[in-house]
C-alpha cells in the first residue's frame, strides 16, 4: 500500500469512528457523562486504538466529547448555560444559513419540499423518531445549499453537541411537534423570496427550541460550571 493509500485509509477509518460515536450519542446509546475507553471502541469497531484515539481527539475539538485528567474522555455534559450559549449561536448562523441559501432554493424547491412533506407525515403521525430525522435534514439543508463550508461545519458541531438534548424534548413534550408550523411558515418565505421573513422565523424558531431544551428537568443537565470541551 502506499504511502497517500495509506493516509486515506487511516483518514477513513478514523471518520468511521466519530461517525459511530456521534450516531450513538445522538440515539441515546451513549448519554452525557458516559465514560469512553480507546479499548472498548477499538475492539467493538475492529479498528486500531491510534484511530480510535484520534476520533475521540477530534469530537473532543468539536465538543461532543470531554477529555478527564487521568481517564480518558467522556461524553459531554453541558449545563444549562453553554447550553443557552449554543442556541444563541445556533440561532444566528442558521438565520444566516437560510439569508445565504434562498436564492438557490427559490430556484430549485425540490429538495426543501419534500423534506417539508416529510415533516408534515411526520407530524401526522404523531411519529418523534422521523420528526426527529427530519428536522435534521431540514436545518442541515440550509448550510448545505449555503455555499460557505465555514458555515456548514460550525452548524455540524454545534447540531451533534445538541441533539441530544432536542431528541429528550421530543420524546418528552410532544409540543416540538407543533414547531412544524414555523418549518412550513419558513418553506413558503422562502418560496416567495423573502428572505427577510425566512431569517427572522429561523431565529425565531432556534429561540423557541432553546426554550423547550430549557424546559427539560435539571438531570438532563450537568450542574458543574466549570465544563468545556477542552477541560483535561
């Protein structure tokens, strides 16, 4: 094998393990506080603890994960600042998200319609799980059609660091089902070409989920001010 064969295989076998680790996180296999080993994911992915130790390096850097002096890493667990932090974050770029992005997807709806009746199937139903996916798409589809890989990359992160706690809500409060409405109110401004008004709704519709995590009871949050994701 050669030397450029070898990087590429190394580049992919570590992007299968965040992919992994971030999937478990996001489908509650793996909870905020749990501790990870390099052991563990090496023998359970059949892949080399140098990989295993590098994906926990690189979701350590995007915030998913903790590291502890002495004990390897964790999952992190925010409290409810950072997590207020996050959304006001999120909130902004995702209203720039959607300001970068609706030309192009006033051009060509194909895509934001059908996750639109995706969601509204969803909804229907009454089905979290798919809502859940859905969503996902929806919010990511923004960045993606953005252009700006800056972008696209911090709204990754920020989204891996709080999914979690939006599928809690979910599961929880089926009154995120009701926030559907805001999606379709987006779809049709930006179908219309109002950039303006499909911002202002996003920044809106960020607020409103950040007050729903918010609603969530104190043990889904971590009561240690002193958190970050570079702690070690």
């Amino acid at each position: 094998m050669t030397e450029a064969k070898a990087l590429t295989a190394d580049t992919l076998t570590v992007q299968h393990v965040s992919d992994a680790i971030t999937n478990a996180v996001r489908e509650g296999r793996l909870v905020p506080g749990q501790r990870l080993t390099e052991i563990d994911f090496a023998k359970r992915l059949g892949v080399s603890r140098p990989s295993v130790r590098e994906a926990f390096r690189q979701l350590t850097a995007d915030g998913l994960l903790q590291a502890q002096p002495y004990r390897g890493v964790r999952v992190r667990h925010m409290n409810r600042r950072e997590v207020d932090d996050l959304f006001v974050v999120r909130a902004t770029l995702e209203g720039l998200a959607v300001r970068l992005a609706t030309p192009a997807l006033q051009n060509d709806t194909t895509a934001l319609l059908a996750i639109q009746t995706d969601l509204d199937a969803a909804e229907a139903r009454n089905d979290l799980a798919a809502m859940s996916r859905h969503n996902l798409a929806f919010h990511m589809l923004f960045s993606d059609i953005s252009g700006n890989a800056l972008l696209r990359e911090q709204l990754r992160r920020i989204s891996n660091n709080v999914y979690w706690l939006q599928f809690r809500v979910m599961v929880a409060d089926d009154k995120v089902l009701r926030t559907n409405t805001l999606h379709r109110d987006i779809v049709n401004a930006i179908c219309r070409g109002d950039v303006k008004t499909a911002e202002a709704i996003m920044i809106d519709h960020i607020d409103q989920s950040r007050q729903l995590v918010q609603s969530l009871p104190d043990n889904h949050f971590s009561d240690d001010i002193t958190d970050s994701p570079g702690d070690t």
